[in-house]
C-alpha cells in the first residue's frame, strides 16, 4: 500500500525456500547455525560459500560447482526449487576442499601468514615460507578447510628444536634415536639434496640395517614434523632442505 500511495511501481517480490538441519528441522541455533561471515573463521574460502549459498535452494540443472559470475549469469526465479534445502556440513567441506585445490600456493600461504607467524614465534621467515610453497600441493591434496591447511603446514616453519606430540614422542624412544644417530652420516653431504637421492640413501641405509623402509620412515618421520603423519617422508626431507632436516634428525638422535 505505501508502493501505491507514493505513487511508485511495486516490485515482485520471492524467497527461496526455508533452510533445514540434517535433521529436517528449520536451521537454527542448536543446529550451529551462524552468521554467513563467521565461515571464513572457520577457515572457508569466500568464492566456496557463495558457491555452496547459492546452491542451496536454487540450481542449474546438474552443475554443483561454478564461479560468481556464473551463478549471476545463469539465476533465473523459474530455477527456485518449493522445497525446503539441507545445509549439508560435509558437502561443504567437501566443496571448501575443491576451492583449496583450485587456489594456487602464493594466494594460499598469503591467507595463512598470520597463523603461521605465530607458530614460528612471531616471524615467517623468508626460508620458511619456500618451504611451505615446495610442500603446499602436497599438503593441499588433504585439506578440507583453511585451518587444516596451517595445522598441516605448521611443523614446516617452526623453530628448533621442535615440540613432539604424545605420539611421536613415544615413538622416538632409545632404539629410534639411536637408529637415527646412524642415519645422519649417511645424509649429510648428500648433493643435490632431492627427494630421489634421500630417498635412496634411506633405502639403502634400511637394508643395511635389515629393517623395513616403514621402520625407518616413521621415527625420521617424527623427528622432522612433531607428528607420526604427514606427505611422504621424502617430500618433506626435500620441502625442509639439508640443513633443516640434518638439524631436526640431530635433535632427537
């Protein structure tokens, strides 16, 4: 009626449907249900929350994942579905997890800066910061969000010597520590140091031993990042360099 009286040409007014839980329910608070922005907390990437809103409620025809100017191009009312959407947690992860792939590792280790600084004690130094580009498509193959990525990117900035979770603390006990004060001999001087020459040196230090290269692979493994998991150990002995991974191994062996 206002529209009418001041004389002006209403407009058509729609809504998408209702947002359900995955319980069927109305979304709403005890379903966790918070502002758009508090996503990118918790480590979603904008271009993946306007992609998963979007889909909610509407679509185009069997096309899950699409740009901005996509979506803007190709919204149409008569595609507004009457049915009530589920947000689904998981698929948005799993959509969050494309995004992180499709980001390239300078636009990536920008987002992370910050977090990473402060794992390193305040400063990300220039040498850190290479080594967490050569291990990012690595490292990006598994991370569902932002904050999965720095956890996992994490033991490649931080200082000596470095803190071991339970874990891996229980796995570095004497016969470990001493199996790797016999391996770093064997690693230092290696040139270049590469993924395929540590690799080999490893290999060939592992039937000297008469071990398996796995019993091998998991106390360095351990030594170099604090965790019993991480990207191949041969990625990351070349991601942290000689200097690095010789000075990590010599702190526990």
């Amino acid at each position: 009626q206002l529209y009418h009286a001041l004389e002006w040409t209403p407009p058509v007014f729609a809504h998408i449907p209702l947002i359900h839980g995955p319980d069927g329910a109305k979304l709403s608070k005890r379903h966790g249900a918070m502002a758009a922005a508090d996503y990118r907390t918790m480590g979603f990437l904008p271009e993946a929350m306007r992609n998963y809103l979007a889909r909610l409620g509407w679509s185009h025809g069997d096309d899950e994942i699409f740009s901005t100017a996509q979506a803007v191009a190709w919204f149409e009312f008569d595609s507004v579905g009457r049915s009530p959407a589920q947000f689904d947690f998981d698929k948005l992860r799993n959509l969050n997890g494309h995004y992180i792939q499709q980001s390239s590792s300078d636009e990536l280790t920008a987002r992370m800066a910050n977090d990473l600084a402060s794992a390193a004690g305040g400063n990300l130094t220039v040498q850190a910061r290479k080594r967490v580009l050569a291990l990012l498509p690595e490292l990006m193959k598994r991370a569902k969000t932002i904050h999965e990525l720095i956890d996992s990117s994490e033991f490649l900035v931080l200082n000596r010597p470095i803190t071991m979770d339970d874990t891996a603390a229980k796995l570095l006990d004497a016969d470990a520590c001493a199996l790797l004060s016999r391996l770093v001999p064997n690693l230092t001087g290696v040139q270049p140091w590469t993924r395929e020459t540590v690799e080999a040196v490893i290999r060939s230090f592992a039937e000297s031993e008469g071990r398996k290269l796995g019993n091998i692979a998991q106390p360095v493994r351990a030594a170099l990042t604090g965790r019993t998991t991480s990207p191949g150990i041969f990625e990351v002995l070349e991601a942290l360099g000689a200097e690095e991974s010789l000075g990590r191994l010599a702190d526990v062996a």
